[in-house]
C-alpha cells in the first residue's frame, strides 16, 4: 500500500507540473520561432536566400482575449460560477502570455481587438474592472519599462457594430481614451502597418464614423507607397461561400452572415466585411497581407484583387473559453531593409502560426487521473496488482474520449452555417436579439471555393 501510495504522489505531482508549466513551454522552446525573412535575389526570380537574422522586427499577434463578463454565460454577476470560469480563463491566458509569447522576446505586440466580452453593455465601473483585468492578464504595466511597443485594434465586442456605434456613442469615447483612435497606421522596420475600425465600414455612408473611417482609408491611399503595406482589421474580408481555410482550421467553415436593425437598418451582425466594402479597401490600400480576429478560429484565404493575390490570415483566439479547442497567436517577422523591387514586398513580411495546449483535454486528463486514483485506493487491498484491469479499461476509455468529436458539438459563437433563419426579439430594456428558429426550406449553398494557402 505504501508504494501504491508513493506512485499515486509522483504521477500526480508530474501531471500538474507538465500542466500547469511545462506544458506552457512548449511553443517558446520547441514548436515556435520566428519566421525567417526570404529576399529574392537580382540573379533568378526563383532563387531565394534567408535574410540576416538580426535584420528584421519580431511582432507577436494575439487576437480575441474576450475577458467573460456577466454577458458571456448567463449566469448572475458576481455568482461562484462565473468566477470561476472567470479565473480559470484568465489564468489560462497569462500564463500563455507569460511562459510562451514573453519568452519569445517580441519588439512589438499587436492586439487584434475583442479584449472584452460584453464591451458596448457593460457599465463604467464593470468596463474599468475588465480592463483591469485585461491589463494583469497582458502584464501592460511592464511593457513600456521593457521598451515594447504595443498596438490596439477595436473589435465588435469592444465597441459594438454600426447599430450600438450610432446610438451609443460614449461606448467609443471611453474605448479611445485608454486604446487611443481606431483609425491609424503605424511603421515597424521598413512595413506600413494600417489598422482599421472594420464595425464601421459597412455603416450608412452618411453616418459620420463610416465616413470617418473611409476618409481616413482614403487618405493613406493617396500616399506614395514606399514600404509594404500590412492591413490590419478585426472582422475578415469577404470570401465565397465555402471558401476552404488551409489545414489548421478547427470548426466548419463560416459563411457571410450580415444581419441588420428593423428601425434604421443598420447591421447588427456580421461574420465578414461586404464583398462591395472588401474590393474597394484592396483596391484603395494596396497591402501584401491582411490580418484579422473575430472568427475565433485559424483561417488562411487568398483574395484576388486588380493588384494582384493577397494572403489574409486570420488569427485564432488566444483563450480556450471562447469555442476553440486550439488557442494560438502569430508571430511576425517584419524586415528592417528596404526592399527596391516591387515584385518582392511579400518577402519583407513572414508569419508562423503558434499553437497553445488544450487545455480542455487537461482538465479531462486531471478528472480522469482523479477517478483513476479513487479506483486503485478502493480496490488494491482486496485485488492487488489485479485491480489495474480495472483501471486500464478506464484508460481506454477516456482515451477514446479525448480523440473523439464529442466537442465538436459545442460550436463557436460565430457558426452560422446552420439551416436556420433568425427572429428579432426586443427585450425590456430595448436592446434586440437575435434568436435563432429552424428553417422548412432547405437552404442552397454555393459549391465556388476560394484558393487557400498554408
């Protein structure tokens, strides 16, 4: 019994080491690294060289955070439910900042908007206490002294969409005084980087922050561009139905899903920018990537605009609460060289995909490890080494368990594909919803798919 008992205490005592730290390691020391730089030469078109290692800017991306608030699970503000999964969430996150970006060393952090979950329906005091957290999570306050730049886009569940942002315009205010305006560009090495507030571009066009916004656009367009451009939106720019999304994709395919107020007509949802609004921003801007959040899920699509192919990746959520199994964040290597030869801006910027664990499936391990103990303490004393029959059976099952699709069930927030149709529903307070109802005609989907890159 006594060795049973000293087994018991190693095996739980390695699993919650490898859980709780080793295993937030993993990117830092073995899977991720920052991408290196190719530079085409002047002797063959094909011929490629690596760039000096010191010659370019490591920018981390991070995307969708979405801290839960009262609004993420229905449960009562403040109950012991949802500080829990408040706690664990957060915990989660800076740990994956602390033990697998930080180590990394970036120059640069880019946050690609949603760091709240409930944002445009929180009031001050709740918001101030989500940025407080958002803040420890992110390690902000020890940022500048470490000489790192940090970058901000607004997300929909930050400021809303084009129907909260032209009724509710102190949701806006109060965004931009602690993250700064929502429309700006900035440079890192030799690459333009221009942020823009997507929830806006598919507002009325008389509506003064669409126009705003469009202006801004418009603005950067007539300068001359020198450095490659990188765009930079939270909401996805548009893709055909069924536009496949490359090999590290998780959940289905999402397809365009605009919804919009009965009263003025302005969207209230939306999984993709407009394919009008879309074209138009290529044509403008010009860039040579495009990066974006608010799928919650990794996608890579190739848009085809009047300048050529564009990559777009879209950056899955850095938390394991928000419908992916599979955290992650990109790590971006952005040349210090200008590059004379238009025909090479793509090979100023590289990107890496990182993976964080699942947590999920370490919970399931603790939980099975749990039932695993209780079982070999019951049954040891009477059936010796002929209880871990026992137990081995257990093992098979919860391994079964784990590499089943019995998660898949529990879609993200944005899985639309559905065949349903929607209901608006005013509640009390005057805010609408959308429910969701089953449809009797079967809906016809578009078989044309996009060109997708790894």
């Amino acid at each position: 019994m006594w060795n049973l008992t000293m087994l018991l205490c190693i095996l739980w005592a390695v699993s919650l080491l490898y859980g709780e730290m080793l295993t937030f390691w993993v990117p830092s020391i073995w899977s991720c690294s920052w991408p290196p730089l190719l530079r085409s030469t002047s002797l063959s078109s094909s011929a490629m060289e690596a760039q000096h290692p010191g010659n370019y800017v490591k920018i981390a991306v991070v995307a969708d955070p979405q801290l839960m608030d009262k609004t993420s699970l229905g449960l009562p503000p403040k109950s012991l439910a949802l500080e829990i999964s408040q706690f664990y969430t957060d915990l989660f996150m800076r740990r994956a900042f602390l033990a697998s970006i930080l180590p990394l060393k970036p120059d640069a952090i880019l946050f690609l908007g949603d760091y709240f979950d409930g944002g445009p329906s929180l009031s001050d005091e709740e918001w101030k206490e989500s940025l407080s957290r958002f803040k420890h999570i992110f390690d902000l306050k020890t940022q500048g002294k470490r000489n790192t730049q940090v970058y901000y886009l607004s997300g929909n569940h930050d400021i809303g969409y084009a129907s909260v942002l032209s009724h509710k315009p102190e949701v806006v205010r109060r965004y931009e005084q602690e993250f700064g305006i929502r429309n700006y560009r900035f440079t890192v090495g030799k690459v333009e980087f221009v942020v823009v507030d997507a929830q806006t571009l598919d507002g009325h066009s008389q509506g003064s922050l669409t126009s705003a916004s469009w202006d801004f656009i418009k603005n950067v367009s007539m300068d001359v561009n020198l450095n490659p451009r990188v765009l930079l939106t939270h909401i996805p720019l548009y893709r055909p139905d069924w536009t496949t999304c490359g090999p590290y994709r998780y959940s289905p395919v999402i397809n365009q899903r605009v919804f919009h107020a009965v009263h003025d007509q302005e969207i209230v949802y939306q999984n993709y920018i407009t394919e009008e609004k879309s074209k138009y921003l290529l044509d403008l801007l010009r860039p040579v990537l495009i990066l974006s959040g608010h799928d919650h899920d990794q996608c890579t699509v190739t848009h085809m605009s009047k300048h050529g192919p564009v990559m777009e990746h879209t950056v899955g959520t850095i938390s394991w609460q928000q419908g992916n199994l599979y955290p992650s964040f990109m790590l971006l290597s952005a040349s210090n060289d200008t590059i004379q030869n238009d025909s090479s801006l793509q090979d100023a910027i590289s990107t890496q995909l990182c993976f964080l664990p699942m947590q999920t499936h370490i919970y399931i391990w603790y939980l099975s490890q749990f039932v695993l103990t209780l079982l070999a303490l019951l049954l040891w004393p009477t059936n010796g080494l002929g209880s871990w029959r026992y137990c081995r059976v257990f093992m098979e099952y919860t391994r079964s368990l784990i590499s089943s699709n019995i998660f898949r069930s529990g879609a993200k927030e944005k899985n639309e594909d559905e065949n349903c149709e929607y209901e608006m529903i005013w509640d009390a307070e005057g805010s609408m919803h959308l429910v969701k109802k089953t449809s009797k005609a079967p809906l016809t989907h578009s078989s044309e798919r996009g060109l997708s890159e790894r």
